[in-house]
C-alpha cells in the first residue's frame, strides 16, 4: 500500500531528538505510518514540502476555556478551535464546569458535549471542574466518566463559586489515587485575597492594577505548600496549574527533587507580561482590564525570568494557554467592571486569549543557539508530549512516530521570516477584540497545521482551510505520572502508617 502523504525535506523535533534532514514522515490515513528515508511515491502520493523548515508535534494544548458560562462574552469551540489551528494546535482540553448546587455530574459533560460536537476545527477532551464532589459523584459517577474517556478534574482553592476546603480537596485526592485521574488544582489562599480585596476597596483602590496587588506572591505560595503537604499526605499525583511565583515553583522544584509526583504548568503571561500591564494609558485608563487575570501578572522582570528557569530546567510539566479571554469593548465582557465612569477590578472577569499565541511565542525562544532559552526537544516536551503523557494521550498525541495520530506543524524556514512575525489583533482567529501581545514579534509562525493528516491551516493559502467538524471528541485513557513518584511514605509518618486511615 502507498502512502496518502509524505512530508519531506524538514528537519523533525521529537521529545528527545533533532532529525538529520532527509528523514520523511509517511501518512496512511489518519496516521503516522513510518519514518524513513526515500520514502516510495506512487502516483496519488501527496508530497508537503516543508522547504528546510522544522517539523513539531502538533500543539496539546491541555488548558483552554470554551463556551463557558462565566464567559459569555469570551470564545466558543468554533473560534476558539479555529484559533488554535492558525497557531498549531492540533488538541485542546477544554473544562466541563460542575454548578456548585449540582448534585451530580453527568449532565453537565453532556452538555459541553453538546457545545462541542461538530463546532470544533481541532480534536479536543474535556476536564471536569468539580465544586461540589458528593460521595454519589465519587463513587458511581466518576468511574463512569472514566470509562467515557473524561480521565481528569480540577480543583479550585479560591473563587467563592468553586472553591472547596481542605477536607473536600483531601476526599478527592484519595478517589484520584484509588481510580486513577489526573487531579488538577488552583493554588491561591483564598482568604489572603479576600482580607485584602476588602481593604482596597474601603480604601478606594478599585482600578485594574489593583488586581494584581489583591492577590500577592505570598497568596500562592502559601497554597502551593498546602496543596503538595495534602498530595504527599495521599499519596496522590497532581499538577498545579498556571504557576507565577517563583517561591512556588521552589516548593515544586523541592518537592520534584524529593521524587513526589508533583507536576506543574505555566503559561505565556507569566513569562512575557507584567503588572505594568495592568495600569491603562491616558487614552484608555482602563484598557489594564485587558491583562486581568490569576494569578496576576507579577511585578518584576526578576519574576519572569524564574519562570523561565522553570521552563529550561524541568520544573514545569505543561506550558499551557490557559485561554480565557472575555471581549473587552463589551458591557457584559472586561467591561463589567467599568460602572458610570467608576473602575472596579473585583467585577472584570479573569482571563486572557492565547491560544494561538502559545506556541509561535515559545517557539522564539527556541533553538540551539547560546542565547535560546531552552532547546527545541524542551519546546516538544513542554507543548506536546509531556501534556499528551500527563492527560492520557500518550502514543495518540504529543509525538512524531509510527501510530501517532499524523499531528503536525512545519514552520517556516528561517530564511522566508528573517524580520519575525508580529503578533497583531487584525491577523488573528480568536472571537475575541484583543490581544496582550500586540506588537510583540515572534521569530516563527506556523505555514502548515496538520490534523490526523489533512492541512488544516495553510498560512500561504487562505489561512484556515479545515473544517468546523474535523474535530473530534478525544478519549482518553489514564495520565501517567511524568515526575516522581507514588508509594512513598509522607514526610514523618512511619511505614504503612496510611494503612489505618486510607
């Protein structure tokens, strides 16, 4: 049998090598038949060039808001899909958000099921937010997502509406470990924000840049702690989501050294974006309404640059979008917090768009060169493999080998883009008005995406060129833990202590 496709002269970036020109990758269907060279051609045959370029996994983008209730003004599957193609990802795991009244979860998939299903230009999954985990949900109706491929939930710290105590974050760290899912959380301290917010507002500072003041370092990394002291007490593997501080990131990186299973994310804000940000202009006093987001950009360049020692070093896991934008030139989106002239951070919904950005920003400063941040087999792990490992893809996504799905981004050669790429509101795919990076320039952009084998995204060529129902659901089977380890005992405890309590 011949080959659908054969991707030719590109230079191939895996998890852990960087191919020699004139290796191939040869497409049956949907899928990665082989690597080889001269691969044989027959006459229906197509042949991409890819002109010297690289060739990356297409993007796993494990952290994306579509069609969320608390964002009516923000991105549905169809922008939001469509948006992650023109940037190279090819997977998105978006949220299922549980109703803190809910007494059961089942409805609430079916629903997003419903918001998805033949509205998405790329394949997608989705995580379940639990907010109110009943033991009926634990015990009967998990173990049913499980089984339908929905193998992750995440946990909320903070925010009134979502967030649980100790006690039920410690219940469902133990149903995480017995059955298996990948527990996500969102480490704040609540209650360090609201004394704070509280304060502010008595005393009159309700501008955007005080977003940033209301929920400080210290509020993370106090919850980082307590939430790696309830996992090791569990003996439960977990990542914690969009990490800004540096303190925190030292917990997990003490943490990782102590071979617990403690994985971590970032996201593009917290590398490139700081407070400043958040202050406005004289023609727009509230455009820092833009940047709202938690954790909140932090202060310092100081700041950005230990998240990228976490990006080169290993300590996070996942570099995710974490897209949650809301349109800002709306009464029902970022303007809910601007009243008759009056600006009030606490009512601008959170969250940014970057879906599409994410990979071309990290790609610039990816490379072999002495100044490169991290290397091109760091950029793959970050945006594809590792993501595709840790949420149950691993041997579908996330890799350029024989039986992947022939999941795909050439990018340019160096040579066609010798001035960059800038990032402009115009240009992009989103359903949002804006973007944080505008006017930024990234080094590359990606010409081709391609999804289980079809060009979905044709730079040269009209841009999208996939269809709004090549997406498909993603069923995925059970993470796999990535860093550390379990069945270690917890700091203190004697050996089997757990046994009389777990």
């Amino acid at each position: 049998m011949g080959f659908d496709s054969i991707v030719t002269n590109g230079i191939i970036v895996t998890a852990s090598d960087v191919l020699p020109l004139g290796v191939e990758i040869g497409i049956i269907g949907s899928n990665i038949s082989c690597l080889g060279t001269s691969l044989p051609r027959c006459e229906s045959t197509k042949i991409i060039d890819a002109k010297g370029a690289y060739i990356t996994p297409g993007g796993v983008d494990s952290h994306v808001h579509f069609a969320q209730d608390n964002s009516p003004t923000g991105d549905n599957f169809i922008s939001g899909t469509r948006s992650a193609i023109a940037g190279g990802t090819t997977s998105v795991l978006a949220f299922a958000s549980q109703l803190k009244t809910a007494t059961t979860v089942l409805p609430t998939v079916e629903d997003y099921h419903t918001r998805a299903k033949n509205q998405s230009y790329c394949d997608y999954g989705f995580h379940l937010i639990l907010t109110n985990p009943t033991p009926e949900i634990m015990s009967k109706e998990l173990p049913i997502l499980m089984s339908q491929g929905i193998t992750s939930v995440k946990l909320y710290m903070t925010y009134e509406p979502l967030k649980l105590g100790d006690a039920a974050i410690l219940d469902v760290l133990m149903s995480a470990r017995s059955l298996g899912f990948t527990a996500m959380v969102h480490a704040e301290n609540s209650d360090i924000i609201s004394l704070i917010t509280s304060r502010l507002e008595a005393a009159g500072h309700s501008e955007p840049y005080f977003h940033a003041i209301s929920r400080p370092q210290i509020a993370e990394n106090e919850a980082t702690y307590r939430i790696i002291s309830l996992a090791e007490l569990t003996d439960t593997p977990i990542l914690i989501v969009h990490m800004s501080s540096e303190v925190a990131m030292k917990h997990v990186r003490k943490a990782q050294t102590r071979m617990l299973p403690i994985h971590a994310e970032t996201c593009p804000q917290y590398l490139f974006l700081l407070s400043e940000r958040l202050k406005g202009n004289e023609q727009d006093l509230f455009e820092g309404a833009k940047c709202v987001c938690s954790p909140p950009l932090r202060h310092h360049p100081k700041d950005l640059d230990a998240m990228w020692r976490g990006i080169a070093n290993g300590t996070f896991t996942t570099f995710s979008s974490d897209h949650a934008p809301s349109t800002y030139d709306h009464s029902g989106g970022k303007k809910l917090g601007l009243k008759d002239g009056v600006m009030t951070y606490k009512h601008i919904p959170n969250g940014v768009p970057g879906v599409e950005t994410r990979l071309p920003l990290l790609f610039s400063h990816a490379g072999q060169e002495k100044t490169s941040r991290l290397s091109l087999q760091r950029f793959v792990q970050l945006t594809s493999s590792d993501p595709a490992k840790l949420y149950g893809l691993e041997g579908v996504k996330g890799n350029i080998a024989p039986g992947c799905d022939a999941d795909l981004v050439i990018w340019y050669p160096e040579s066609e883009v010798e001035g960059g790429v800038v990032i402009e509101q115009k240009s992009l795919h989103h359903g949002v008005d804006y973007t944080p990076y505008e006017g930024m320039t990234v080094k590359n952009w990606p010409r081709y995406t391609i999804l289980r084998g079809k060009v979905v995204w044709d730079r040269d060529n009209g841009g999208v060129v996939g269809g709004v129902e090549d997406g498909k659901f993603l069923v995925r089977g059970k993470g796999r833990i990535v860093v550390g380890k379990m069945g270690q005992e917890a700091t203190g405890m004697l050996s089997g202590e757990r046994d009389y309590w777990r």
